[in-house]
C-alpha cells in the first residue's frame, strides 16, 4: 500500500465567506460550462460505490470527479438519523448529518484504498468538525463503511497516518457504517463546474481542489491535468 508523503498535510485558508452562504447565493451561472459526460441510473449500477465526508459537499464533489476511475460523484447528506433532510436543514447544524458524497468508481481503475488516500489527502482529518471557514457537525470528517473490508481499509490507513508524523495532532474521524445517503438538491449537484464565479467557489473551493491536483497528480483524469 502506497502511503501520503510526508508533508501532504496542507493548511486550509480562512476566508469569511463560507458555505452556509450558498443559502442567500444559490446559483450564479457561468456564461461558458463545460459539462462531464453525465451517466444514467442503469449506467451507474455496474460500478461500485464509496461514501466520504469532509467538509463543503462542494468542494470533497470536485476533488473525486477530477480523479481517474470515478464515473460520477453525488452530493447529498448521511451520517444522521433524520429522513429526508434539507440543505437548509443539514447547513444550520438541525440535524445529525453531514454534508457528504457519493462517489461511483470503476475498481479496475481505481482502487477503495487510492478512494481512502484521495479523501484523506484532500482534507484536514485532525480538524473537529470544521473544514476551512466551514464550522460545525454538519462539516465533520467521516469515512464510511459498507463491510468489513472496507473499515479495516481505512483503520489501517489511519493508523499509518497517526506513525507517519505528519500530523501534529490527531486524527479526529469518525469511521462510521453506511446505512443510508440522501441526495442534495439539484442545484448542488456539479456546483462549482456550473458556478465558478461564486465568490466561496473561487476563494474555497477552486483552490482546495488546486492543492489536491499539485500533490496527487497521478490519480488525476488526464482532461484535469
């Protein structure tokens, strides 16, 4: 198993904008948007599937879609109890879940361990809930699990994390079974492709997503390079 360089831990700038600002500024169109090839229901049925956590869905939604082997990324709410949650729900922390992402990914290409190195190379997993200007549970760190593969995947990838030294302080994510994913509304699903003038996308988001592709460039799809 390939482990993070040392290194790789990469402090997240404070901005004043944050991403429950989404509410009063939902969509700024960009005059030009170069969609990805989009995939049906029946068409995403064939490939596996991967749940992470880490901050504004935004931002952890472009960092998988620019890695190679992901077939589409979805942004929605899991990790809590209530059914049927709102944005506006989840973003002012009035229920137990978290913003989060659905990553569809073909395992030929791409491994669940590579998925588990993107989602803690992209973030900082010491941060107790909070990710850059982003505060509260509804942006903790989560991993997610669907058997007992996958957690010991990612228990052991944590636990070479804490022995590398990379971090000065530990690691704070929660390694939590998969039980359900609530897909976010339509206007947040491809948000910062669609919206790159949005004053959060390009003072959080854009550069998030430019730390991830200086540090993992192999695992990018060679259209993002």
């Amino acid at each position: 198993m390939k482990f993070l360089k040392a290194g790789i831990l990469l402090a997240i700038t404070l901005f004043t904008t944050s991403c429950e600002s989404k509410i009063k500024n939902k969509i700024e169109p960009a005059k030009e948007v170069v969609l990805a090839e989009k995939y049906s229901k029946q068409d995403l049925q064939k490939y596996e599937t991967a749940y992470f956590a880490s901050g504004c869905f935004w931002c952890v939604e472009a960092i998988f879609e620019s890695v190679k082997g992901v077939k589409e990324v979805i942004s929605g709410y899991a990790g809590g109890t209530e059914e049927n949650p709102t944005y506006e729900q989840v973003s002012y922390g009035k229920t137990s879940h978290a913003e989060a992402v659905e990553v569809y990914y073909d395992p030929t290409e791409i491994s669940y361990i590579e998925l588990v190195q993107v989602f803690f190379g992209s973030h900082d997993p010491t941060s107790l809930n909070r990710q850059g200007p982003d505060r509260g549970a509804q942006y903790r760190s989560i991993a997610f699990y669907k058997n007992p593969e996958e957690k010991k995947i990612i228990e052991t990838y944590m636990v070479a994390l804490e022995e590398s030294g990379n971090y000065e302080d530990p690691i704070v994510t929660e390694v939590t079974a998969f039980t359900k994913f609530y897909n976010a509304e339509d206007y947040h699903q491809d948000y910062e492709r669609k919206n790159p003038n949005n004053s959060y996308v390009r003072q959080v988001s854009i550069p998030r997503l430019n730390r991830f592709k200086k540090n993992f460039p192999d695992y990018l799809k060679k259209e993002v390079h």
